[in-house]
C-alpha cells in the first residue's frame, strides 16, 4: 500500500490527513510533508492517523522528530485518531504523550 499525504490548511492550523502503511520505505516522504508543513508558518498542526494500519520505529522516530522540531518551533502538535493497534505501539514506546496523541 503507497502513502498519501494530504495537509489541509485552515487559516494557520494545519490538519495533515495520512493513509498507508508508514515504514522505513515511505518514511522520508511524511517527513518532508511534515516539516513543510512546519515550515509554511502555521501555529497548530495535527496529524491524523486514522487510515495508517501499521507504522514501524522509523515512522514513529519521524512523528517524535517532528514532535520535537514543532515544539521548538513553538508549533502545537498533535498526533490524532491512530488505530488501535498503532496507538498501542505508541504507548508501549512510551511517546503518546510527546506525541499529543488523541484518540
């Protein structure tokens, strides 16, 4: 399955809507979508989830760097609607809270 992502501007918050398996093979593209994202000066982004079925360590070191870059940015962030079995990988690693993961 290829990865779609698709941000969706609203004045300055940003909603970015992914679909597809995150791994180590696709990793790269969400984190050029994300960090453009951060770079086109918004002051709220969340990303939504709800179509990822599956995300490996390398998609999840993507979300917590970009986590990490918005909170320098003074960028809120907010990883949103993961699946159930994406939100247990999150909270067996211990980052949903850095993550601002909502269900």
């Amino acid at each position: 399955m290829s990865l779609v992502v698709s941000p969706n501007r609203s004045g300055d918050a940003c909603v970015v809507k992914v679909a597809g398996e995150v791994d180590v093979s696709n990793a790269d593209e969400l984190r050029s979508a994300l960090d453009a994202e951060l770079a086109s000066g918004v002051s709220a982004m969340e990303v939504d989830l709800s179509e990822v079925p599956y995300i490996d360590s390398t998609g999840i070191g993507v979300l917590v760097g970009v986590a990490r870059r918005a909170a320098d940015a003074s960028v809120a962030l907010r990883v949103a609607n993961p699946q159930r079995n994406v939100a247990r990988v999150l909270s067996l690693l211990g980052v949903g809270d850095e993550l601002g993961v909502s269900l």
